[in-house]
C-alpha cells in the first residue's frame, strides 16, 4: 500500500522514514532562495534558521557548505539559540560561488542520554535503558568505519553488561562526541534549497574610485587629451589615495547628430562630441577612439596605472549611435519605425537621435547578446576587470543576469557597477541578479535624517546581503545645489560622508576637487560647459584645491579597517539636527566616529548621545579621540561631548577613538 | 547559436521572447508559498506584489484565480499603488481550495499611447508614430475574436489614416480598454508559483465552545451519565448560545494500568479511568465506551445537537492503552523495550504506563497512518465534522499534513482543532500544515502588556493568514492561578477576554461557568476532583453561576459581526494599567468596544484614549456607547472617556458604539 492521494507541501517522500525535522526561515536568504548573498574573501557568512521537530526529542543540525566548482561539502555543527533558532558559520576564502545548505536530525542517542540522566538521577532501574543505549551505540557503530567503529562497539558492550560502569560511560561527553560523529543521515532533513554565496575580491567591498575624461588631460588647454596624458596624470591621483581609475567611453565617437558644447544640438567641427554617442567609421564597442591613442596605448595606461596602484575601470555603454559599424552590420539588432528609419532613444517628448538602442526583443536576441558579451571579454582580455555599467535598468534583467553570471564564471574577479538610478525595486533588482556594486540615492541625501534613513537601510536590513553601495559626490550629470549652494564646506562635507559612511566611495574629478559647480541653468544638476561635450583644461594646483583632504581621507581609509566595511555603521545622537555623528568598529577594536556639520554657511555645536556600547567603550572612563582629519587630539568622557564645526575650515571630524588613553 | 553556459536563477527560458517583466514580494505568501492562507467563504483575498519591468514601459498585471478542482482561471486587473507596487483582489465562495497566481506584461500600446500624447502635447509631427500604433492594434486585432477583431480591424485602419481624426482615436479611452482586452500573452511573465488558499466553512472562523465530559452529566450523583444524559443536557448548553458541543473521548477505556481519582497510580473498583487512555476489550477507536451508550446512542446525540443549534466536534487523540486492540493486531505499531514489553510514553522521569504512543516510525507506517485515517472516516460518517486533535505535536508533521489533506480534499467542512500547548514555531507549523484552528498561550496571557503583545502578534502579522486562533479560557489541564485567586471577576472578565478577542472561544464546562477554582495542589493548574479520573455532578442551578453573562456574551457575538472575525482588532489606550481597552469593526459600521478591569479584587478608574479614525468616529462629535453586557448607555465624545469597572459587579463594558445617537 504506498501513501496515495496527495503530496503534502511539507513533502511526505514515499522513502522508508520520513524526515521529521523541519527547517525553516533560513538567514541570510534572498527571495527564498533566488538569488546569492555577496561576500569578500575572510568574511564569515553566519547562518541561522528555525529547526524543530515534533515531539520533544533532542535534534541536532549542521551548516553545509562547499564552493560550487568543488564536489565535497564541508559539514559544520550548528547550535542551539533557544527557541528553535540555530547558528552555524563558515568563512569564504576565495573569489568565486559557494554554495550552503542546512541538514537537521532527530538525535536518537542524545535524546536517549538526557533522559537516562533523569532517570539515573530518580533512582530508578535503568536496565532496559541501557539494553536501548547498547543498541543506539552499536548502530553508529555500524555507521562509523575503522578505530572509531571498534570503540563504538566496545562501548555498546559496556552498556549491555550494565551496572555502575555502563551509566558512567553513557553519560560521558566522550561517547556522546563519538556517536555524534556518526549520525543517522538517513532520517536527516535537507532543506529544500541550495542557497549561494557570490564572493567577489576585496576590491568589491572596499575602494575610493577616481573619475576622470582622458581627452580633458592635456597639459596644455585646447588639445585633445591622450591615453598618454593620462599616465602623466597617474602620480596625481595616486597621491590622492585612489583605488580605482574609471574612464567614460574610450570608442570612437559619432559623426552624425554628434552634439555641441552644453549639449547643443549641432556641433562645431572642433567639438568632440558626447563620449557615450559610441561608434564611428573607426569602429565600435572594441575600438578605441584614434584622438585618445591606439588599443596599445590603452594596454600601456592599465599596466601603468596598475604600478600605480590604480585600477582602470571601464564603461560599459551599450546602444549605439548612428555610425556604428553594427547598424550597418546588424540592422536586426535595431528597432525599424514603419519609414524603414531606425528607432532612436527617445524620452518623449525629447528624442536623443545621436543613440539607437538595441533591441533586445530582436529575433536575432541570441547573437546580440553573445556579441555583447563578446565585448566584455574582448576588455578583459586587455587586463580591464572592472566595469561601470550605464544605464543597466533599461536592458533587460535576464540579459544582465546572464552577462555576469558567464563572465564571472569565467573571471571571479570581474566586477560590475550598476550605474542605474532610478526606483528602489528596479536598484535593488539589479543588485540582485548580479551587480558587484551599485550607485545609490547618496547624492540627493543631504540632510541628516534622510542619510541616516537610507543608511539604515542600505546597511542594516536584509538589503545588505546583496546590494553593495558604491558612494558618488558627484557624476557629469550630477551636480546636486547642496555643492552648488554650499561651494567647498559642502565639498568637504560630502567627501568625508561619502568616504566614511561608504567604504565603496568615488568622485569624478578634477571637477570635484577643484569645487566646480556652475550649473548649465539655475535649478538644473547638469555641469556648465560638462566634459560630455567639450574639453576641459583644468588647473590641479589651485590652493583652494581638495587635493590634500581627499588624501589625508583616502589615507585614513587605508589605514583603519573599521571604514572598510559598511555593515557596522552605527548613527548616535547629537543634540543639532545639523550635525550628524556616527561610527565604524572594526577588527582588533579600531573604533572611527565621524561628526559632520552638514550646514555648509554656519558654525554648529552640539552634544553627543553616543552609544558607548555599540563603540565598546567603558561607561564612565575618559578615552582619547584624535581628529584623523583636523589633527586635533580631545580628551572625551562618557556618552556626552562637546562639537563645534567651522565650514570654514574643516566642516568635519573623523575621529579614532582610544578608549583609556589620554589625548 | 544558444544562450549556453548558465541558467539564471531568475530563469532566462530558450524562448522567442525573454519575458521582461518581474513579480516579486507577493503577499499574502506563507514560507514562499509552501503552505496555504486561510479563508472562510465571503471573504476578500487581497493580493498585493512588486511588479515592474526594465525602462520606463508601461506594464500592467493580472491576478488569476481558481478552484483548485475547476479548470478556467478567472483573470482580474491588479492596479497600481505606488512604488511598483500592485493591488488586485477576489472573493472566494465556497469551502475547498483555491489557487492564485500573478502575471505581469510590457504593455506596448499603453506605453505608445502615453508617448503619443507628449508628443502630441510638443506639438510634435506624429505620422510616423501613428503608424507604428497602427500596427500594434492590428496585432491586438490578430488576438481578439469576432466583433472585436473587426473593430479593433477598424481603428487600425483609422490610425493608419493618420491626421486628427486619427490621434483623437489614438488616446481615446474606448481604444485602449479595447486594447486592452487583448494583451499579448506571450510576453507575459507568470509568478513563479501558485499559492493556495484553503478555503474553510463559516464555523472555522467564528464559533463558540462548549467542552464537556458525557460521564459527568446524570442528573443524578453516582451514576455514569451517557449520551441520552447529554442530550438532555442540550437545552442548557444552546440556552448559552454556544455552536459546538466538544466531547472528550468516547472509546472504551484501558483496564490495565487505570488511573484512580487525582491521578493516582491505583484505581478503585469504581473508578473510571481517563478516557484518553483508550481502547478496551470493547474495542478502540472506532467504538464507544459501553458506559455511554451504544454508537447509535451517540448518533442520535449529534442529530439532537445539530436541532438545538450545536455541532457534535470529537477528539482525536492517536495513542493506545495497553487493552486496545490494535496492541494485539498490530504490535509492529508499537515500539518494543529489548526486554520484549512496548514501550509506553514517558517524560523523564514520570511513566506514563496506561498510554502506548504509536511508533509513526515503524516500517508498516504507511499501514498505521492508513488505519489513522480509518478512523476519522468512521467518525465522519457518523456525522462529525469537527475534530479536537489532542497532542498533534507528539505525531510528524507529515502525518497531519497528510491526514489534513487528504480530509479536506473528500470533505472540504471538516474542522481539525490542534491541541498543541508547545513552543511557538511548532505551533504555527501545525497551523501552516493544515489545522483549521489552533489553541493559543490565551490561558497563561493574563496582564494587559502580555495581552495587547500576543494579539497583535496573533491578528496585525502575517500570522494571521494561516493561524487561527481558538481562546479557550479554561480546559481540563488548565486551571490558571488567576481564576483561582480571581475567583468569579476573574472568571467573568477572561470570558469576556476570550469571547471578544477570539472570533473563536471556549468553554470547559460545568467547571468554568460554576467557577470550580480548586486546584489539586497549590500552585498546580490541575483541577482537583479532576473530570479526567473521576464523575462530577454539577449544580447548574447555583445562583453564583456564570450562565446568563455566558448566555449575553454569545447573544452579542451572534448580534454583532464585529466579533466574528479577528483582523480588526484594534488596542486603545487607557491611562490605567489595570483596564485593557480595544476595538473590532464589522461590515456596516458595526463597532464593538471593549474595556476589562484585569484586576479582580479592586475597582479600577481610567480614561480612554480611543484611536477615534480606527473607530470611524469623528473627532469632536458625540456618540452613544451602550453596554451590551452591562445595560449602561453612555453618552461619549472623542477620544477620552471615563470608564470605572467594580469586578464585585461587571468587570467588563461590551460598548456598542453609536456615532451621532444620544445615548
């Protein structure tokens, strides 16, 4: 007779024992499984869950895991929190997908001692008991092999003779250790799923990125800028700290519709056109623009920049403009508007005629993607490894979720940054799927309560397992009024923000440390004669320059560890709403507390209500906090100190926090 | 070429079309879908999801619904809230299961449409534009059927035309609800899965308990009553208003090992034994205990109940006594001590010898678990529809989900009630499983802070969906410390509690309404002279009985469908911690409000503070509040209100609150 009719969603097997552990609400998990949480080599990805069973049997459960290309699973023991909850853990020690998983089981022998315990401690005959026991025993033993299965079976003697002997040795923690090595696997529980780790590399986690148009590199003003202007550029903004060096588009630029300074709609004929408008007679997505260099050039930047430390990482723009080679080559890749005309980019009312984006419904959808993703490789053949993404929320998911998936299949280290701004869902959709990185509403959270409710969010919520902020003070399309209005203290502010709240942080320069922040139009975010369209010659040496805080801020980032990592920001109280105080903890007790005055016009003071638990301080002891930033050393005490903060000179604190030192 | 390599978790297909559109966050959803909601017939099913594509296309999106046993879907339009957000609902009708689904699509005429207009609006020259309209309608045309094809045949044409006439046509609503009806299925995305509800009868949601030993009600003391007794009982049971009459079990019971008065280990030739130690030479069960009647006897009972409004409910509880027949039948049922004898149930140290567990672990289970549901057949058959399961926490969880299940599917009105007083998780896994209602901790929540935590737990999270709770204020097991100390204010202001904060309650009687209070011990919950090993005779005629506040309760309840369902419960302030004030709201504005004095020695004094939008009150107008128990008709206005409750007299107002009347 089988168990006919039904299969229960708790899912009756018709196996010989039905598993009577359930497993249930897993952390970290995302969308029930869907997708992977992101992690970087030496993190510790702790793993919790509901296991339970019916009766009142003593289970055990263990943590799984194993990297997927790895055929062994590694088994670890997962304890008891109380109320059905168990923790397990495990640490990732390489780039690449691992995969975890939860098992739980009935634990007969552990039941069986517990109430031997009780019934040795009631005094009453516990022979039969122990016969039970001897049989537990021997049955592991034959689950065991070798030494431990011989001892196993001595033990089970013991417990059969009886007697004083055989309740001391089932009682030991010894035989209890032994027989949990050999547990009845059969009646265990899996849970249902196989859930992911995505581990990227360090950089991933941690890098302040520098961004910057090589044709505005020149040393001299009105020419066009080169790859080898930019290695000249190198000790520049490796002296200010920078990890990463991301270039706009470095393709050939579009002839046809090409647009003119501030974005005018025809261009002069010196005018080099918007960068993004990508292909031209010279070639496309693998070309490289010929007033920039050759793809030689190219590969020389990268290995200087690298010698450097500095990383250069690409665009990854994909549509077209009207002299790409595909439109010729591939005109089933467009869109075709019932003139025979090829759809062009459009936000009606506003047409953008210099770009055609791909269809990606096209019939001929296989041979797009696979050509796109035959660009990225291309890149990465040429030793790029990270790529910022333009505009991913208006590609399809899929086609992303496949793109990174491949690569990074291919290269572990392959990073990818989600340039989409646009609604949460879409953001964090797209972090999900795959996204290394991804920019945030950072730029438009000026005030103290929407920083510390988006931070709150992005950093101690579920949210946290896959989307990982990358902080920008500014884009070329981004110039917020708080730098317009607020001129350099805003500056200063919004770097030390984006620094110490964002362990992934960027600017593009020379726009931002040189505080540019002429507007095109009064009420627009668009920059004054923007690089999109124009050259630039900009002069680094300007006193007012940000250069040397953007280093000393770059150099406290190296050196504390606290602020490479976002998932312990903690916000404290301080009694004015224009000042903004909060901290990073880090191993070996690096404690960095940061006040800013986000008033960029006015002197501010106020009093901390710090949360001297969550900072690991004493009560009421003095500690010493050092100005990292200003040089200044106080002498604090408690939870309450006092802050006053000059826009005109340092609008900042970014303080160490020594606890029992004086200043 | 393929798309080879990798399969995205979020599922690119090899099909012609990636379909674009995302649904995720669907709610309600019990653990991702692996259980079902809860339902009675009548009520809405509010489906709300995130829902939204790459781009800024227009989508729309559907919730399909079903009977799980027809075959057409039923399609509703979900609409947009906001966020990506979307809301669509339905009406389940009749007990069974249902299932529900969501889709989502690109919605290419909507999006054409609203750009049509921009354009329009700029001024734009839109010939190229309506063409491409042109074409989408033609495509609708080509989906649609008869009259519509031709129509929407029609309008293409008119587009085509191009001009005024064209563009009218092209944004009117007409076209586009047209459109609409035929929208391109193929790229629509489907949920992933399909979630279930289970639709259960009225009585699974609201009803009124009334438990019962048969044994106890001669009218005469000495003699073990039956079910005629019972039934002669019955004017007095529906004189109170209650809708179920609750029997323990009713199978012969154990000789063997048979408990005496007080539980002790020895019973007198008289004594009768608890009837959950089931089975005797007489049978198992499937056989009613000789003392009661004959099966035709108790089947006359249910038909006479059912006359007087109330439904027969059995317990179920799955163990043996050492008589049973099944330990002779079956002896491979059971587990077996190495010294030959059956294992009977324990809790280290206490044995527990008059009760054989079955042993869900044999290898003939699915012989036993067959045998199980033999039984609640047989009881079906008989005319009980309403199972008390006792201990469901001692049995896998497969074997409920199982013997629910396939139930239900034969007889979607059968009630399975968990008795499972255990630890949290495992209660709401019997619910999640299958059980109809639940016993809850109401019992051991006493103070206003334990009461206001659980219910909001219980009827504001998404517990709610699957766990339905079922108050009972007292049992045989339970005699809580505050109704012995309490006594009758106590007793009346936990009725009270259980009848108006749980749609479902319940009564053990004689006991609770004659406020029996003698505990077997101090500080024990056991009742002394217990019911469980001993005949009771109860004086039902005592002036100090519980009968007629018992009997309004249950009038108000019927009167008032605020009270029949749990999700509107709402917690008021009350600045005195000793009254607990709340609300439920019904259909037609009927508003009950609710303020106990917990405080059964003193009189306690507040003033409320009514959250007067939950009310649907204004904020400064009068309103009668008449007390529904009490008499008392107050004149009241806004928020704040005396209350003064004397437990010597009523401890509790039951308010009908009445905007805009005089009290």
């Amino acid at each position: 007779m089988g168990i006919p009719d039904i299969a229960p969603a708790g899912g009756v097997a018709a196996a010989r024992v039905v598993p009577r552990v359930v497993i249930e609400h897993v952390s970290p998990e995302v969308d029930g499984g869907l997708f992977a949480i992101k992690r970087v080599p030496g993190e510790t990805v702790v793993v919790e869950a509901d296991i339970f069973a019916d009766g009142h049997d003593v289970i055990a459960a263990a943590l799984d895991y194993r990297r997927e290309d790895a055929g062994e699973w590694t088994t670890t023991a997962m304890m008891p929190l109380g109320n059905d909850r168990w923790r397990g853990e495990f640490v990732v020690d390489s780039p690449g997908r691992y995969r975890y998983t939860l098992r739980g089981w009935v634990d007969d022998f552990a039941t069986w001692a517990r109430d031997l315990r009780l019934r040795v401690e009631a005094e009453q005959d516990v022979t039969v008991d122990l016969g039970i026991g001897a049989g537990l025993v021997r049955a592991a033993a034959r689950r065991a092999h070798g030494n431990e299965a011989a001892a196993l079976a001595r033990d089970a003697a013991v417990l059969e003779r009886g007697g004083d002997a055989a309740i001391r040795r089932a009682l030991s923690e010894d035989l209890a250790a032994l027989v949990a090595r050999h547990p009845d696997r059969e009646r265990a529980s899996r849970y249902a799923r196989d859930l992911v780790v995505q581990v990227d590399r360090a950089r991933a986690r941690f890098g302040a990125w520098y961004e910057l148009f090589p044709r505005s590199c020149a040393p001299e003003p009105g020419r066009h800028g080169t790859f080898a202007d930019v290695e000249a550029r190198l000790p520049y903004i490796a002296s200010m700290g920078f990890d990463v060096l991301y270039l706009p588009p470095i393709h050939p630029i579009a002839r046809r519709f090409r647009k003119g300074r501030n974005n005018s709609e025809t261009a002069g004929p010196d005018d080099p056109g918007s960068p993004w408008a990508i292909g031209g007679p010279e070639g496309g997505h693998t070309a490289v623009h010929p007033q920039l260099g050759t793809l030689a050039d190219f590969e020389r930047l990268v290995g200087a920049a690298r010698r450097h430390g500095l990383e250069v990482a690409l665009d990854l723009a994909f549509q077209c403009s009207p002299d790409h080679p595909y439109v010729r080559e591939h005109p089933e890749w467009f869109r075709r508007r019932p003139d025979g005309t090829i759809q062009y980019a459009e936000n009606p009312p506003k047409k953008y005629q210099d770009i055609y984006p791909f269809d990606f419904d096209t019939a001929d959808w296989r041979a797009l993607w696979e050509e796109l993703r035959r660009v990225v490789r291309f890149w990465i053949g040429r030793g790029v490894h990270i790529f910022r993404v333009d505009n991913p929320h208006t590609k399809p998911f899929a086609f992303w979720e496949w793109l990174i998936g491949t690569t990074q299949r291919e290269h572990p280290d392959v990073v990818f940054l989600a340039e989409a701004f646009t609604r949460p869902k879409v953001m964090y959709r797209l972090a999900k799927l795959g996204f290394t990185q991804s920019y945030t509403y950072f730029t438009w959270r000026n005030t103290r309560a929407e920083l510390e409710a988006y931070f709150a969010e992005l950093t101690q919520t579920p949210v946290r397992e896959y989307f990982r902020p990358n902080l920008f003070v500014n884009t070329p399309d981004i110039l917020h009024a708080y730098l317009q209005d607020g001129g350099r203290p805003a500056f200063i502010a919004r770097v030390v923000l984006a620094a110490t709240l964002g362990a992934n942080y960027g600017i593009y320069g020379p726009a931002f440390e040189l505080c540019e922040r002429r507007p095109i139009a009064p009420g627009s975010e668009e920059y004054l004669d923007s690089e999109k369209y124009q050259l630039r010659h900009w002069d680094l040496d300007r006193r007012d320059s940000l250069r040397d805080v953007i280093a000393r801020l770059n150099g406290i980032r190296r050196a504390h560890p606290a602020l490479a990592s976002d998932w312990t920001l903690r916000f404290h109280g301080i009694d004015n709403p224009e000042l903004i105080c909060y901290s990073k903890t880090g191993p070996d007790g690096d404690v960095v507390l940061v006040v800013v005055n986000l008033d960029p016009h006015h002197v501010q003071r106020g009093w901390t209500a710090l949360d001297l638990g969550a900072l690991g301080l004493p009560p009421d002891a003095p500690y010493a906090a050092h100005d990292l930033l200003g040089g200044g050393r106080f002498g604090w005490r408690g939870p309450r100190n006092y802050v006053e903060l000059n826009p005109a000179g340092l609008p900042a604190h970014v303080l160490h926090l020594r606890p029992g030192e004086a200043p």
